[in-house]
C-alpha cells in the first residue's frame, strides 16, 4: 500500500521501528504494506491508536490509495 509506504518514511521511520511500535511482527507489516496480506481489524485498531492522524479510509477504498502516493 503506497499510502503506508509514503506515511512510513513522512514520519522517518523503517518498518521494523513501525512494526515495533504497532506490536507486530516485522514480516506481518511488511506484508501488509506491500499488499501481499490484508490488514486485520487488530490491526487497524493498533494503526490507529498509534498513529491517530492517518486515514484510515485507504484500508477500505482502494480508489484512495493512488490519491496517497
């Protein structure tokens, strides 16, 4: 997911340091922002608690995922 991706490196972070954050596995985020695995609502929740600015509207309208990038 671009969005993910272009949010991540805005808040200079590397996706193990999101990954720690979130309280997942490394692989799993990766996974997901690569868009080889769907977000969980668990997930979703742990995004959102931690990075309440993010719209999480790309997480359900892949029309806006090209508006990110």
């Amino acid at each position: 997911m671009e969005c993910l991706i272009s949010f991540r490196k805005m808040q200079g972070l590397t996706r193990a340091e999101v990954a720690l954050k979130l309280g997942v596995s490394h692989s799993l985020y990766e996974k997901i922002e690569l868009g080889d695995r769907k977000p969980s609502r668990s997930f979703m929740e742990k995004f959102k608690r931690t990075f309440p600015s993010f719209d999480m509207n790309i997480f359900f309208d892949e029309g806006l995922h090209e508006e990110c990038s």
